[in-house]
C-alpha cells in the first residue's frame, strides 16, 4: 500500500519592489514607495509545492510543525489551527491558499473545478485606487470604456464628500451609462496612523441618496466595519446597494453581518480572511439570503487568482474586483512575483485555465532579486 503524501516543508519569503512613481492610494494617506508581498510555498515529502500569498504571516514561525508531517490535504483540519492563530498571533491564511493551489496539483484539477465552478471565464470590474480630479477619474473611466470594461469602482475619501460627488457626476457626463459604478467610501477601517472618524450615519444617508440620483450599483463601506445596525438601516433607507466586509477578523463576524441583514454585497478576501476554506460557506449562506459574494483582491496576482477560483464556484455573482490604475497601480506592479502578469480578456474577463491549483508561475528570478 502506496503511504500517504505528507507537508515536508512550508517556506515563507518577503519581497520588495520599489515604486518610481509612488501609488498614492485613496485609504492611505502616506504615499506607497514600496509594494511588498508575502510568499508562502507548502511542499511535500513528494516535491509538490504549492503557493500562497496575501497577508504577512506575522507569528506563524512557532506554529510550523502543527503542519509539518501532516496529509496536505486535511485541509480543513489545517483551517481550523489557521482559526486558532488568528486569535493567538497573525493572520496567517495565505497557507491555507497555498495548500488549494497543492491540492489541485495533488487532484492534477484546477481549484475551481474541486470548488465546484463549471464557468472559466470571470467577470470583472476595474477597480480604481488613485484620487485623481474630476477630469483625471474621467479620463480614467472612459479608458476604462476603451478596453471593454462594463463595470468601474470609484473611490472616495477626499476632503470633503461633496467633492467627491463632483467627481462622479463628472464621470457620467463623460461616459454616461458605459459603466456601471460603483463606490467605495473608505470608512470601514483606517490606517494605523490615520485619526479621522468615520462618517456618521447622516452622512452616509446623504451620500446614498445622491449615489442613487447617479444610479450607482453599490456603495462600500460607508460607515464602520463594527455598525451592523447602522448597515442594515441604511440598506432599509436607500435604494443603493450596501457592500462591505473586507477587512473583519474573524469569520463568525459575517454570520453577524447576516443575522443583522447589514450588506446587499458580501466582500470578504481569502488572503485576508478565512482563506478558500473559511470563506466557501460564508459565500454560500449570503447567496442563500438572497446577497452577493464578490471578494475584495487588493493583495496580488496570486491573492487575485485565489478569490477568482472561489468566485467561479459561486452564485449569484456579479463581477470580481481587478485592481487596476494605471500608470501608478499597473498590472507588472501588483504581479511582479508572477512569470505572466493577470489581465483581463476585450470582454473585461478573466480567463481561468484548466492547469492544476491556480494555474499560477512565480518568476523566482524577480522574486531572489527583490527579497528582504
């Protein structure tokens, strides 16, 4: 009898890439000169290896032989101690990517057939991340047009809302109905040096109801992570769809999300969250409310790749966020670590192939020459 394959080794690197010009982000305040990423590769007593990436994995050194000698694909068993070490040190669930993208090598299956998907072609929309003017985001949303994009996130967090309104009412009457838009408000969290309360839930009523003058699709995080009731009264009051749950720490918060119906749209990312394992139910029981799962993917290609699959297995879905302004956040940036950055196809898709795991290469030239 043929003994069983086993996790030999799990390796974690960090990577630097320097950024000539900065990205000046909408939700950070400091402007972003360096782009770092975690990698984390599981292999096996067979030579597999599988890749992750996402969040820094701060702590998980002490917890490696919890892993070590175990089946690679226990994977739930593995979530379980990922649960325990979010609690205790970091969040660590870039492992638990690493170890879907190993069981699909294992399975010689890409994961989103093992996740149950049967369509390969992943809607998305341009995510935008740069608080540019009125006629820059316009510039910026008719480019967008140009290369077969129906859908665009506009950010907010300028100094006062109503500029912010400004610059979407300059981008309809640039592109019209072109687009559908989408907004995200950037009041759910803040930076560790960033003060600034978030937006009180009369602002947030203001805002929506213009958002709706404007047909906006949704509108993400306008008020605290933590203001269930706050979410769910907005959503009772407005028209426009309430999206948020990117950033929360602990899974059992969108159960409460869901018990207090505080979101039309559920956005939770497996780098950040939960990984594949820990969002899959969460995805299936806000689709059975009647919302929507679409991931939040501002990590990697890699973190971008992983939600892909878990949105490909999902219903009643719109589009899938693709973090993309150029020239300052461009597809070679937030991919640097892959051989082939991820693109999207002239109908704004995304093209998920029949290779095992992910379908994902690291460019381990690029990733020696810009390790911390």
């Amino acid at each position: 009898m043929m003994a069983s394959m086993r996790i030999a080794r799990i390796e974690v690197s960090h990577h630097r890439l320097p950024l000539d010009p900065p990205f000046i982000a909408s939700w950070d305040s400091k402007p972003r000169r360096v782009f770092d990423a975690t990698i984390v590769r599981v292999t096996t007593d067979t030579g597999l290896v599988g890749i992750g990436s996402g969040d820094r994995m701060v702590g998980f050194e002490p917890y490696e032989d919890l892993f070590i000698g175990q089946d690679p694909q226990d994977i739930q068993r593995h979530n379980e101690i990922l649960k325990n070490i979010s609690f205790h040190d970091g969040r660590c669930w870039p492992l638990d990517l690493a170890l879907w993208d190993l069981h699909g090598k294992i399975e010689n299956q890409p994961c989103w057939r093992l996740l149950g998907g049967a369509e390969t072609h992943v809607p998305l929309y341009a995510s935008s991340g740069v608080l540019r003017d009125a006629i820059g985001m316009a510039d910026t949303a008719e480019k967008f047009v140009h290369e077969g994009f129906g859908a665009m996130k506009v950010r907010f967090h300028r100094s006062d809302w109503r500029n912010d309104i400004a610059v979407l009412d300059a981008i309809r009457n640039r592109i019209g109905d072109k687009l559908e838009l989408m907004v995200d408000c950037n009041q759910g969290w803040r930076m560790p040096w960033d003060i600034e309360p978030p937006w009180s839930y009369d602002t947030a009523l203001a805002v929506a109801q213009e958002l709706e003058r404007l047909d906006v699709y949704w509108m993400e995080e306008p008020l605290h992570r933590a203001d269930h009731a706050g979410m769910a009264r907005l959503r009772a009051e407005t028209s426009v769809r309430i999206a948020g749950g990117e950033m929360n720490r602990e899974l059992f918060e969108y159960q409460q999300l869901l018990d207090a119906n505080s979101l039309d749209v559920y956005q939770p990312d497996a780098a950040l969250i939960g990984g594949i394992t820990g969002l899959r139910p969460i995805a299936e029981a806000a689709v059975k409310r009647g919302a929507q799962f679409t991931p939040h993917t501002w990590t990697n290609g890699i973190g971008l790749m992983a939600n892909a699959h878990l949105f490909a297995a999902v219903t009643n879905r719109p589009f899938l966020e693709f973090p993309y302004d150029p020239p300052e956040w461009s597809t070679e940036r937030r991919d640097f670590m892959l051989t082939e950055p991820l693109d999207h196809d002239d109908s704004s898709h995304l093209r998920l192939s029949d290779k095992p795991g992910f379908g994902i290469e690291l460019d381990e030239q690029r990733l020696k020459a810009t390790r911390i």
